[in-house]
C-alpha cells in the first residue's frame, strides 16, 4: 500500500512535520511538504495524494480554508491536525470535508495508524467482496438511489454532492435498510476495523448526509437514530 500512496504533510511547525514525513517515508509512503496555507493548495492541485495530513493553524490561510479549497478538486483523505482538544475545533474541520483529526501533542505513530486505516478503507467498499451487497448496479430506497461502483446517488433523479465519507456511510446504511448500526458498526464498514478515535465522528459526517438529505433529525424522512444504539433508514 505505502509505495503507491501519496501524502501530503502541512504543517508550519518545520520540525514537526519533517519527523510526520519520516515516520510515513519509513513506511514506503511517497511524502511531499507544505509549510502555509497557498503552497499547501498548490502542491495538492500539482501532486494529487491521496491523503493530506493537514494542520489547523497556518500562515497565510488555515486549515480549514485548505481544506475547503482542496475540496473543490480532490476527493482525498484528509486528517486534521488540532492544537486544542476542542470540539468546535473538530466540528468546523469535519464540516468542510475532513476525514478524522488528531489532537497536538501526539504520537507519530498513531498519526501512521489513522492513515493507514483511512488509506485501507476502500476495501471495506470494494465491489468485488464477495460478503457484500455491492455488486448490484444500484441501491434504492424510496426515491433514493445509490450507485457503489459509480459513486453516484441520487434523490428523485437529482443527483446529491456528497463527500467520498458521506457516500460510503449512505451506501452502508442504503444497503441494509432495516439494519439499525452502531457508531463502531459504521465506523468498522467506513473507517476500517483498525480505526481507533472519539466514534463521535460518526455523528458529525451523519449530520452532514442529513442536510444533504433535506432530513430534519427531529421528524427524520431518510435517517433516523435509535437512542442508545444508533442510526438507520426509515424504510
């Protein structure tokens, strides 16, 4: 896997971000740099990884308006660097599109684990397992179409802008429609079994399906949860 995946490593804090490298490069990972926001852009727009390891605080613009630009071009993994664990912190980085975060200070080997387990997760989506459901052409739910191979979904025919996250967790909870999953049920099917983290992400990214969804979690159409167990399709 390391010898074939690109990560792009931003961070203004040199030092730090050459050890990140160091740990990836040891790994087989090809690792570029950035130190500020526009050369963060610019590098991803010319090197296309497939996953940025991408700090909050930045010269020139932050985190999260990288993220946002990267966005516009790139259906890349991206882990948020945060110095502060602060849930406004993670909420605003989730919003615009990043995959997971970790907190400063932390331990470059957790950082390889999270991008290990993101950079496995399109096994966990792969049309040719044979345990899977994935090899029809499409999911339907209602007015609500899903397409796994061609990543696309649909409501009415009106196709829906979802993330590369917000799909795989639609397509999950689409393709077993009366099956109520737990946040590590999902994060399991999404994220990878390895994945370890505050399973609260989980909430965030079903938040932002919802609104794609024009689902009111008070009176769901599409999404409801289940207290105490988690989330499913209304059906």
């Amino acid at each position: 896997m390391g010898d074939r995946s690109r990560v792009l490593v931003v961070d203004d804090e040199q030092p730090l971000a050459s050890v990140v490298a160091s740990y990836l490069q040891e790994e087989g990972f090809n690792v570029r740099l950035a130190f500020d926001g526009p050369s963060a852009v610019e590098v991803a727009r010319e090197t296309h990884p497939d996953l940025i390891v991408l700090d909050l605080m930045l010269p020139g613009f932050d985190g999260i308006e990288v993220c946002r630009q990267v966005r516009t071009f790139s259906d890349c993994y991206i882990i948020m660097l945060t110095a502060r664990d602060d849930e406004v912190d993670k909420v605003i980085g989730l919003s615009v599109g990043a995959d997971d975060y970790v907190v400063k200070p932390f331990s470059p080997r957790e950082l390889l684990a999270r991008t290990k387990a993101l950079l496995r997760r399109p096994r966990a989506i792969d049309a040719q397992d044979p345990t899977s459901e994935q090899g029809s052409d499409t999911i339907t739910v209602r007015e609500l179409q899903v397409e796994p191979l061609a990543r696309h979904a649909y409501i009415a025919g009106v196709e829906l802008d979802l993330t590369r996250t917000e799909f795989d967790l639609l397509t999950v909870l689409c393709r077993n429609p009366r099956q109520v999953f737990s946040r590590r049920q999902l994060i399991d099917a999404v994220w990878g079994e390895e994945w370890f983290g505050d399973e609260h992400l989980v909430d965030v990214h079903i938040g932002h399906v919802r609104r794609k969804l024009n689902d009111d979690a008070a009176e769901p159409v599409w999404i409801r949860t289940v207290r105490g167990v988690g989330y499913g399709m209304m059906t």
